[in-house]
C-alpha cells in the first residue's frame, strides 16, 4: 500500500511537471506496465483530480482544470523559487502585498528546516530597493496574459483612444509591464505600457490565428520600441570592445547593442537629454566614438571642459589649504 501510495505521488507530480504525457512513457518513468499507469490514473479520478486522456497516436495524459486547485508537489529547487518569488511579487503590482504573504506563510508552514533554511538565507541577503513609480491592477495583467494564451483579441482605452489589437506577450522590464501586440487599427506590431491602459476591463475579442512574431523576438522588438522612438535624440555609439563584454554593462532597456567585428560593436540608444546620453556609455570605462548625431560630440566636448575644470580647481583648492 506503501508502494502504491508513493506511485501515485509521483504520478501526479509527473503530470503536474508539463501538459501532456504519453502513457507508454509515464509507465516508463514510473518503471510500471501502461496497464498500471491507467489503474493508477483512475485511482487520481476517484481522489477527486481531473486526469483527462485521450486515445490514438497523439494519446495520452493530462491535468485538467478542476473545481479546487490541487494539491501541488514541488521539489527542494522549485518550492524555494516559489518562496523567494513570493517575497518578491510586491511593488510593481498593486494589491498583490497581502495575497503573496498569505501563499507564502501556507508554504512556509510545510517547508522542511532545510529549505526553510535556504530561504531564510536568500531573504535576508537580498535587498530590495524600491521606490515610488507605476503599478499595475493584477486583474488586468491576468485578463491580458489570459487573453495571449487563447489568442483572444482584446480591445482597452490607451491615451484617450480605443485600441484593437491581437496580443501576444507581457514583457516585464523590472520596473514596468508592457504588452506586445498586432495593432488591428494600424497594421503593425505596437507595444503598450500596461500602467496607462484604461483601468476598465479589456473587452473580448474574436480568437485569432496567431502570426509570425517580429523577426528578431519578442524581448528584442520590446527593448528596440523602449530605446528608440520615444525619445528627442536618437544616437549611435561604437564601442571599442567585443559585444559580450559590452553586453555585460548594458540592460536590455537601456539600448540595442549591434555586432560589428570580433573587437567592437555599435550601440543604438535613445534619450531626451543629451547628458544621459554622454554620463550612460562614459561610465562604462570602454573607449567609445560616438558616430551619431553630431550635437552628442559637441556636448560630450563641453561636458569634458567642465569636468576638466572642476577637477583643476579641486586641485589649486588641495594645494592652497596645504600651504595654510
């Protein structure tokens, strides 16, 4: 009875782990016979978890949607990814304070020292910093993210206008949530900042079939949309160094880095000032020209005068209080 009880454990945790399973497989895992694996499936049914299956050569095994969440089963890596997630799913997203402490003190209470232990060490080494900026409704990103897997089209007010569009992805930049989708109205891939949506529900729309994604990814096409039209100044940076090493200086957000040989690479940014601009790739300590736009050299020219002088006069200043 032991032995079955562990089986049936693993079973589910099997068909908790992806979306479908063939049977001759799971009997595989499970070091069982397929006739074995379906006396256990029903076992699951008649504890009260939907197993759904189906016959054929694509057939197989599935954890359906019931009326209660079951129970999950989590090993050591997955259950303190949870918890840390939990401590961490606050600030960008209003109102998920309360119900990520109430999930994490259930977890907490069944976690083994050893893990508990292992959270207890991440909590206390990381340092959140956090600050005023946008949040974001949960049931709104819900109904979006639902919306992208079902190939939904939605349509919600942005900036005093409705928009109709066929969404595809929520991208999370660690300070703002964005959705990349195919504006119906304009032809074209758009991205929308989830915190100047409408605060009204998005309204439903027909199922789509989905489309090709932009050429060169999801992440890619949002950090190129975020780096680039939005802004007064559009410029253009060769770094004198490879774009790995470039890369490891450079978020995502911030710009788009280029390859150009094997000791350089461009980098495409965007800001309204041109001071962000010089401090952001000066501050890098990687030699750079700068190939656009030509008012950028110019300032970075001024900005190098200014800084030449006030280090000068920081020194006459040292030496005049040592004659003293």
């Amino acid at each position: 009875m032991l032995e079955t009880s562990a089986r049936l454990l693993r079973l589910l945790s099997l068909l908790q782990s992806r979306r479908d399973w063939p049977g001759a497989e799971l009997a595989e895992r499970l070091a069982v016979t397929t006739r074995t694996v379906r006396r256990d499936v029903d076992r699951l049914r008649d504890l009260g978890y939907p197993v759904e299956s189906a016959t054929g050569t694509r057939g197989g095994y599935r954890l359906g949607a019931g009326a209660a969440l079951p129970p999950l089963l989590l090993d050591d890596d997955e259950a303190v990814a949870v918890a840390v997630g939990l401590r961490a799913a606050t600030g960008t997203v209003t109102g998920l304070e309360e119900t990520s402490l109430r999930a994490l003190a259930k977890l907490e209470q069944v976690l083994p020292s050893r893990l508990r232990h292992r959270v207890d060490a991440m909590r206390s080494a990381i340092l959140p910093l956090t600050g005023p900026g946008p949040t974001v409704d949960p049931d709104l990103l819900l109904a979006l993210a639902a919306a992208c897997r079902a190939h939904e089209g939605v349509r919600f007010g942005y900036q005093q206008r409705t928009r109709r569009v066929e969404p595809y992805r929520l991208v999370h930049t660690g300070r703002r949530w964005y959705l990349l989708a195919f504006d119906l109205d304009r032809d074209d891939w758009r991205t929308f900042r989830v915190d100047r949506m409408d605060p009204a529900p998005p309204q439903p729309g027909p199922r789509f079939t989905p489309r090709p994604e932009p050429a060169e990814g999801a992440h890619a096409y949002v950090a190129n949309a975020l780096t680039a039209a939005p802004y007064r100044y559009q410029a253009t940076i060769l770094f004198h160094a490879p774009l790995q090493v470039v890369a490891e200086h450079t978020s995502p957000t911030s710009g788009r880095l280029e390859p150009r040989d094997a000791d350089s690479c461009l980098f495409h940014a965007g800001g309204d000032s041109l001071d962000k601009i010089a401090l952001y790739v000066a501050l890098k300590g990687i030699d750079f020209q700068v190939l656009e736009p030509p008012e950028l050299r110019d300032h970075i020219r001024a900005l190098a005068r200014r800084l030449g002088h006030a280090a000068s006069a920081t020194e006459l200043a040292a030496a005049a209080n040592a004659e003293i």
